[in-house]
C-alpha cells in the first residue's frame, strides 16, 4: 500500500509493504538526491536489520555512513545529536546528502531533528521498526531531543521525503513493545474512522497474532488516518490535536509515575478509557461508545483498569501539560466511534471522577 502526504512541494509517499527496506535504495535513487547518505540506528535494530538497509542503499551506488545512536530515549539528546553531526561532517555530507532513521520513535525523532539542523536541513528518510513509529511517529515532520526538563521539548518541524514502512519489522519487536504500538491504532479508529475501527475488532486475534497480511493492512490503514490528519494541519494549529486523543490522561499518567510504571501505549489506552468516560459523564457519548472502546483495548492486552491510579498525582501533571493555553487544557472527546470533538471546559471533579472509575474491576 502507498499512502500519499499531500503538503505542496513537502509531499511524500509512506510506503507499507512486506520486504520494503530492501527497496530504499532504489527508491532513493528515484527521488534524486546526492550520493551521500547516513543510516542513523541503535545497535539492537541494525544487528537485524541493518545488512538489508546497506546493501540496498550501496546496491544503488550509495555512499553510506551508519551512525549508532543509544538505545530508547537516550538518543534523544544533544550530545547525541551532536556526535551524528560530527559523523555527517567526517563522511563529506552535503545539503543534497540523506539521513536515514531506522528505528523506533527515539530514532526518528532524533535522526529527524539532526536531519532539521545539519546545513540548515538535508533529506531525512524515515525506516520505522515499531508499531509507534510506523503509525505515528514517522509521519508528520515533528522532530525532537529531549531537555532535562521535559521530553521533546527542542526541536523541529521536518517533513521526510519519503517514510518506508516493512510490517515484518513488527515481528520481532518484544510483545510488550508490540502491544504499546497498538494503542495508536485504536486511537486512530477511535477518533477517525467508524470503519477501520470495526476492522480493527475483527483483526484483534490475527493481529496480535501478527498475522503478515493483517499487520500490513492494519497498519497501512493507521498511516492512512495519521497522514489525512497531517495534510490539513501540518503544524499542529488546531485539528492535529485529534491525535492526542487519550492522551491529555495518558502522558499525565506516565509522568506522574515517573516513566517508568507504564509503556506508552499503556498509559494511553488508560488515557483512553478515562477519556471515553469523560465524553459520557458530559452526556455526548453512549454506555455502548464507551464498552466499544474498552473491549477493544482490552481485546489487544492493553490495560484499562489500574487499581493504584493516583488522581491527584495526575491531576497535578495535567496542570504542567506544556499544551494549556490559559492554564485550560484542550481535550478530545469522542461523542461516538469515529467522530471527535474538542471540549476546554472539563472541570478537576470531572477528571478526578473518571479516574476513580478506573480504579474498579472492568465491567
Ligand atoms: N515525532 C512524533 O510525531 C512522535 C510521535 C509519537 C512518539 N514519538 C517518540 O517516539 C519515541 C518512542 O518510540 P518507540 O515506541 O518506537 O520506542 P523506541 O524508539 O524508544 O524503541 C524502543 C526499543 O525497541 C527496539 N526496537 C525497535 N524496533 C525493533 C524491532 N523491529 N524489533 C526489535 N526491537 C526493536 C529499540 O532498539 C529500542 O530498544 C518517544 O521518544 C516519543 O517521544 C514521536
Ligand atoms: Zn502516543
């Protein structure tokens, strides 16, 4: 499947097909840049995949720099960032060479924002090995490092010029790992899409079976809702805020157990439940728009239940959310599957109420 981003001259394809890494040399070559490329990865992701990515790039006469980067997070820092623009410089870079992430999230978001800087900005290719980053964090041209005082805070917008996306990636990623990637995709149904998100009901036991066809299907589908979204707010004025459905809950959550308690997709299939009760206590969403929800996550390992859930705590990070304008923080609300609304008057009682909710057994 071939999704296309319509953005002007910063359009690009995001291509999910079985077998793609093997292909980006070619398809490089096809976009016309320089000769010169880096492949920026961690040494877990290139000891699988990183003799495809090469001999495909050097099958197609390019010159390739393979710059490892640590593991998860701690890539997204600027002596990181440093040390791969050192690395672009050492092996002759210039502003027609590319910079490849092959990775997770932390890579794309790293390798993207050095992409973003170096000469003022060069090609950026993104190869993405996760769920997370096939269906989120590779589309979209949002690049970041982290500040020690908050996660993505430095950065910039930089579209790739193409995204390949090989679903059997997805395969030897750890089950936890795995699962986290799949709150994105229920989100996406959820807020977006009444239709994919019924495929995704049907799917649940093949794709958690990671079923090669089903993950391409499923997961070409979420690139196709993300990049609809991208197209008509490339900078996140106002309609990209769709995507942080479950997540105003569900990254208060993460940080209010400092990183550590939940994966992402954890907190924000919680995020989820507690938000898809929201949208019910203010009367727009049904008991039934609701169970939808929940059955779903639960359906695909995801919690939404956590008997230790700390309002306040959560609470208290909602207040520090970096997205408050007026000291009100936005939330998206789905009055019914596949439909979203934007609501900025939920009151503290209204949040610490859902909330408590969670703490009961699912029912
Ligand atoms: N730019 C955006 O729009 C955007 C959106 C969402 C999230 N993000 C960012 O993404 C990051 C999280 O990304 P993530 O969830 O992909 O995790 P990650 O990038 O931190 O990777 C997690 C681990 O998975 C391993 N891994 C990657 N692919 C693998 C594979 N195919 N098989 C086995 N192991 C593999 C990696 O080596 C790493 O240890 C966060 O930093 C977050 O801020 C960015
Ligand atoms: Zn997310």
């Amino acid at each position: 499947m071939v999704v296309h981003v319509n953005l002007g001259p910063r359009s690009y394809a995001i291509v999910v097909e079985s077998g793609a890494l093997a292909t980006v040399g070619s398809r490089l070559r096809a976009l016309g840049v320089g000769a010169r490329a880096a492949l920026v990865s961690d040494a877990a992701i290139l000891a699988l995949y990183g003799k495809t990515v090469v001999a495909s790039l050097e099958g197609a006469g390019l010159a390739v720099t393979t710059v490892e980067v640590p593991e998860g997070e701690a890539a997204k820092r600027l002596d990181v960032a440093a040390r791969c623009w050192d690395a672009l410089l050492d092996a002759g870079l210039d502003r027609g060479s590319t910079v490849l992430a092959l990775g997770g999230g932390a890579v794309g978001d790293v390798a993207g924002f050095v992409a973003a800087t170096y000469m003022r900005g060069v090609n950026f290719v993104q190869l993405p090995t996760t769920v997370l980053a096939q269906v989120d964090a590779s589309i979209g041209g949002k690049t970041a490092i982290d500040h020690p005082k908050a996660k993505n805070l430095i950065g910039a917008f930089h579209q790739p010029r193409l995204v390949l996306c090989d679903p059997a990636t997805a395969r030897s990623l750890p089950q936890r790992e795995f699962r986290s990637g799949l709150a994105e995709i229920v989100k996406h149904g959820i807020v977006l899409d009444a239709a994919y998100f019924a495929e995704v009901e049907r799917d649940a036991p093949a794709l958690l079976a990671r079923d090669l066809g089903v993950l391409e299907r499923i997961i070409g589908g979420s690139c196709r809702l993300k990049a609809a979204v991208v197209e008509r707010d490339e900078q996140e004025a106002e309609l990209r805020a769709v995507l942080n459905y479950g997540h105003t809950i569900g990254h208060a959550l993460e940080a209010a157990t400092g990183y550590a308690r939940f994966a992402h997709g954890e907190a924000v299939a919680l995020g989820i439940a507690a938000e898809a009760r929201l949208a019910r206590r203010l009367g727009l969403a049904s008991d039934e728009t609701v169970a939808r929800q929940e059955r779903l996550l639960a359906a695909v390992g995801l919690p939404i239940r956590d008997a230790s859930l700390d309002a306040a705590a959560v609470l208290d990070a909602i207040r520090r959310d970096k997205k408050a304008r007026d000291g009100r923080v936005p939330f998206v609300l789905a009055p019914a599957i596949g439909t979203f609304r934007l609501h900025y008057d939920v009151t503290a009682e209204d949040i610490r109420s859902v909330l408590d909710e969670l703490r009961g057994s699912p029912g």
